[in-house]
C-alpha cells in the first residue's frame, strides 16, 4: 500500500470522499475557536492596542499562500515525472485558493499597517515579494484558463510553476537588497529568542492549524469538482458518439 | 545553428521584423517620461536609471513575439524541432539572435536617451554595462514566455502577465547598478548580482524553453 495508490482518481475520490468533512469541519471549529480566542480572550498588547489581534487573520493567512505555492510545485513536479492526473488538478486546485489567502494577508496587512505605520502600503521587502507573490499566481491561474487542451495546460502550468518557483525566491531576495525593510522580522521561528508571547502564540497556533485545514479541504473539494467535472465531459462525448 | 542566427538577424532586419520599431519604442517611451513627470532636471535626474531600464524592458517585451510565433505560423519551427541539432541549442541561438537585434542596440542608444531625461554623466558608463549585462537575461527569460505561449491565438498579453514578474530581479539589480553609479556609490555589487542572474538563466532557462516548445508542438 504506498502513496502512489491514490494517483487512481477512483481511490482518491474514495479516499478524498471519506477525509474531506473531517477537514472541513476541522478548519470550520479551528478557525472560529482560533478567532475567538485571539480576539475576545487575549490581552491587548501595551503598544499596540487592540489592532495586535489582526494577526490571527495576517499571519494564517500569509503561511497558507507561501504553502500554498510550494504544494503547487510539490504537485507540478509528480506531475512532470510519474504523469498522475490527480497531481495535476491539485496544482490547479491550489492555485485560486493560495491567490486568495495572498489577498487576506496583504489587506490584514494593509489594514494593519494604516493606524500602526501610518501608511496603508510600504514598499517593504516582505511586502513587495508577496505582491509578487501575487502576480506569479495571477500569471499561473491565466496560464491555465488560456490553454483548451488539458494535457497540455498540465505541462505549461508545471513548467512555469518550477521556473517561477526559482524567480519567485529570487525576487525575495533582490527586493531586499533593494528596500530596507519596514516589517517585523520573524516572531515565530522554532529557535528564536523573541517569539511572541505564549497568550499570543497559542490562539494563533490553532488559528494557523484551522487556515492549513481549510486550504486543504477546498483543494481536495475543488479538484473532486474537476475530478468529476472530466468524467461528465468523457460521458458527454461519448452520448454524442453513439 | 549559425545559419539558424544568421537567418534570424537577416529576418529581424530584411524584413521590417521590427528590428528599428523597438528602438524606436524605447525612445517614445523616454520622451513619454517628462510630459508625465514633469521637465524639472532634479526629478528627471533621480528618476532616469530606472525609467530608462523599464524602457528597455517594455521594449524588449514588445519584441518578444517574433522569436517564436512567426516560425510556428509557416511552420519552420516543426522544422527546427525535427533537425539533427538540438531543440535546447535552437530556443537558445533564438534567444542570443533576439539579444543581437534587440538587446545589444538598445543598450548602445540607452546613453543617447540618458541625456534627454538628464541622466548623471557619471552613470553613462554604469547605463550602457548594466544594460549589456542585463539584457541576454530579459531575453532568454522572454524566449521561455514565448516558448509557453506559442501555441495561442493571442497570446500577447498573456506573455507579459507571465513574463514581467519574471523581469523582478533583473529590473532590481539593473536599475540599482546605475542609480548607484550616478550617485558614486559602490555599483559593482548590484552589476555583479545583475551578472550572476544573467549567466545563470542562461545556462539554465533554454532548457526550459526547449521543454516548453516540446510541448505545445506535440
């Protein structure tokens, strides 16, 4: 029983089937006792006041469309080298959710950065690479909606998300090089001294496990949809065969 | 393939292959930049290196076309697929025929334009290296978006969507090189970072341009 099993749409419809209310419902209780906690049950913050609390939303948000892409390029990559369908739909899947959660964390940001910085957009690096972040998503969900062939998309899409995945790490970079930057750095790594305080960091934990279940159900419900969406094309093309 | 790069130059500049029209884009696009800015030297001074590096990008974008739709359409590019040498070797001679009629010119007229937008003199220099270093990378990064949209009807727009966020760094790297050579700061590092992204798309990107082309002309 390996991995590979579930590359048969008719496994992965079964299997997806059984785990996709377990998600749902995961993400659903999650994000709302997430949000709950954060918003209603935790301290303000001496500085910052009460606006500290966006972060429940930002930073889920922020970890999802960053994943979102690399799972893109996890499933583009299987699909360029073991040529499993499902594989592909999930890359395809993923993209419009991840554009989603790119938006969510620039407006959070946004409405964040309005009374904190003073300003509701800064050319900052981490601002401007998930900007950019932004346009290599605009440019692969184009990509895929230009070609009619599917397979075809398949394989443009894959070749464009591995050489955007390389650009896209590259701009990060460049961009600081460019631009001091005005964002906090990280608050969250496993090693680091200043992390956020614990009140802060436990709502947010199951406010981020809550954002990664969600991006996982709505992949799996919308590539089931594509899923389903081929086989009524095949039926249909063969009622008009015969 | 050096008949393949010379039969590409004498295409771009025989045939109205819009050889001269890039040129002529770029210097439209340098003139644009005062009636929307303003004439004051001040502003036009700090704001020169980088509108003359988004000049010659736009024009490189515009260009960018007629590396591969012309050859699908009369379809020598079936041609170039199935010949002894290569399809790795074709997107980049294809590329490097591109940077010949595009790249290069632009970046010995940039210097012209400089003065219009009244550019540091100091910066000439740094103008003229970061474009000739920067532009095999707009290139052979246009060639692959290209190579991705071959097989559309139109597929103008969707090129630029794909291929200008993919000009992020070298727009970056280039710009800076000559904002910081007009101002006398150290300019080798961003000119030295514009070298490595354009040496290493070039060993790289043909690949992926050659596996592009493989696919939209199965």
């Amino acid at each position: 029983m390996s991995l590979w099993e579930y590359a048969n749409p008719v496994r992965f419809m079964a299997l997806s089937g059984r785990v996709l209310p377990w998600l749902a419902w995961g993400a659903g209780l999650c994000i709302a006792a997430g949000l709950f906690w954060g918003f209603f049950l935790t301290p303000e913050d001496y500085r910052q006041g009460s606006t500290v609390k966006i972060i429940y939303l930002h930073v889920p948000a922020a970890l999802v469309a960053i994943n979102g892409w690399l799972a893109m390029l996890v499933a583009s990559l299987i699909w360029l080298v073991r040529r499993h369908h499902v594989s592909a739909l999930v890359a395809r899947a993923a993209a419009p959710v991840g554009m989603v959660m790119t938006v969510i964390a620039l407006a959070t940001g946004a409405i964040w950065g309005q009374p904190m910085w003073g300003t509701w957009w800064a050319w900052d690096p981490r601002l401007t690479s998930f900007l950019i972040l932004f346009l290599f998503y605009l440019g692969y969900i184009a990509l895929w909606s230009a070609i009619e062939e599917p397979e075809t998309a398949a394989d443009l899409t894959g070749v464009l998300c591995l050489v955007g995945s390389v650009f896209a790490i590259l701009s990060r970079y460049a961009v600081n090089f460019w631009n001091q930057g005005l964002h906090q750095g990280a608050s969250l790594s496993l090693d680091a001294k200043e992390n956020v305080a614990d009140v802060f960091w436990w709502p947010l934990l199951v406010s981020m496990a809550g954002f990664v279940m969600l991006f996982l159900a709505l992949v799996l419900a919308r590539t089931r949809t594509e899923i389903r969406a081929r086989r009524l094309h095949v039926l249909r093309l063969r009622e008009r065969m015969e | 393939m050096r008949a393949l790069l010379l039969r590409d130059l004498r295409l771009a500049v025989r045939s109205g292959g819009g050889f001269g029209l890039s040129l002529a884009f770029f210097l439209i696009v340098t003139v644009l930049i005062p009636f929307g800015v303003g004439p004051e030297p001040g502003v036009l001074a700090r704001i020169a290196p980088g509108a003359l590096w988004i000049g010659a990008l736009l024009a490189v974008l515009l260009s960018l076309d007629r590396i591969f739709a012309l050859d699908r359409e009369d379809g020598t590019l079936d041609l170039l697929a199935t010949a002894p040498i290569p399809l790795e070797a074709v997107a980049a001679t294809k590329a490097l025929a591109h940077w010949l009629t595009t790249g290069l010119p632009l970046a010995l007229v940039a210097p012209g334009l400089g003065v219009l937008l009244n550019l540091a003199p100091a910066a000439t220099g740094w103008l003229i290296g970061s474009l000739l270093l920067g532009t095999p990378a707009l290139s052979v990064i246009g060639a692959f978006g290209a190579a991705l949209t071959v097989g559309l009807k139109r597929g103008g727009l969707l090129m630029s969507l794909l291929v200008l966020p993919l000009y992020v760094p070298t727009l970056i790297f280039g710009a800076l090189a000559v904002g910081r050579g007009g101002a006398g700061a150290d300019a080798a590092t961003p000119l030295m970072m514009l070298a490595g992204v354009s040496l290493g798309t070039v060993a790289v990107l043909p690949f992926a341009t050659a596996a592009a082309l493989r696919i939209n002309l199965r």
